[in-house]
C-alpha cells in the first residue's frame, strides 16, 4: 500500500523549508522581510518537489505509461517533476540561492567604496 503524505505534512515541511531559506538568505546578506511572499512560493514549490520525487519513488521510477492507443508517453509524476524545477530554478535565481545568481548580488555588507569615495574618506578622517 502506497502512502501519500497529507496536507498537513506537505505544510509543515514547506515552512521548514521556508525557515531554512530565510536562514540561506540571512547569511548570504541577500534576506528581505519583503521577499517572503516570494519566498513562501519557493519553499511550497520545494516542498511539492520532495512529494513527487518520493511518489516516483513509490512508482519504482516508472518513466512512461502506456497510451489508449498502445504507445507509451511520459507520466505525469515525470511531466510534474520536470516543470517543478524549472518553476523552482527560477524562483532560486530570484532570490539568489544559487551559485550562479549570487555572483552578480551585492550585498550591503559587500559593497565596496569606489576610488573616489575612499579617497575622500580618508580625507576626513
């Protein structure tokens, strides 16, 4: 008998997952409390990922089902994994949570002072 996780679980993972991004965010000094409708998107996204993945799992990672006419197409646990990473590579790139969208971020913490704005600080000081 093949379970399937409830709401509830699925919930309470997302806003596991949700406090683990904010915490990602927080140290990579990329965390906003205005992007967390963004991030709570994210975080279902990842948590819906997990359940499918572990349905395909269940599924001993059935890859086709046979048609009404006696072909084989893709199954829909496979169609659902594949746009639920790109939805989730691209919410990742929105908010910086990978290595390729956080080299082009700055930071607060990591802007650098230009020439001129060093130049003169130390004028003042």
């Amino acid at each position: 008998m093949v379970r399937h996780k409830t709401a509830e679980i699925v919930e309470y993972e997302a806003q596991t997952i949700k406090e683990k991004v904010i915490a990602d965010m927080t140290g990579l000094g990329t965390y906003k409390p205005e992007y967390d409708a963004v991030i709570t998107i994210y975080s279902d996204l990842l948590a819906q990922y997990h359940d499918a993945n572990k349905k395909f799992e269940e599924s001993n990672y059935q890859y086709e089902t046979m048609t009404a006419a006696g072909g084989t197409k893709k199954s829909a646990i496979v169609a659902t994994l594949e746009n639920l990473r790109k939805d989730i590579l691209a919410y990742s790139d929105r908010l910086c949570l990978n290595p390729k969208s956080v080299e082009t971020v700055t930071t607060e913490s990591g802007k650098k002072k230009s020439a001129l704005a060093e130049a003169l600080s130390s004028l003042g000081g």
